[in-house]
C-alpha cells in the first residue's frame, strides 16, 4: 500500500472524522459510525478512491 494522503488532508481527514462520530453520539445516530472511514483513511495514509484515479496529496519522496 502506497502512501498517498498527505499530511494536511490526513489532518483534515481525521478533525472531520471525529466532528462525524461525535455528532453520531450527541445525535444518538448510528450514522456517526460513518466517521470512522475518514479517520482510517487518514491514520493508514491510504484512500482507496484516489487510488483509481491516481491522485495523491502526499509529496514524493526520493
């Protein structure tokens, strides 16, 4: 698995994540369990979706 979130849309990733799940919880909505996607997405540093499409926001390292 290739990297290919980068640091600030990894960061992005998991605030929105959390505001997701906690207004899961506050809501007493099952749906706050859709906030888990974008906190692994951003802890494990891989998209699935930009993977297709051959999109990364992570630099490049040589």
């Amino acid at each position: 698995m290739k990297c290919n979130v980068g640091p600030v849309d990894r960061l992005v990733r998991i605030v929105l994540g959390l505001i997701i799940a906690i207004a899961g919880v506050v809501f007493d909505n099952w749906l706050g369990l859709i906030g888990i996607i974008p906190i692994a997405t951003g802890l494990f540093k891989f998209c699935p979706l930009y993977f297709p499409f051959k999109i990364s926001t992570a630099k490049n390292e040589k």
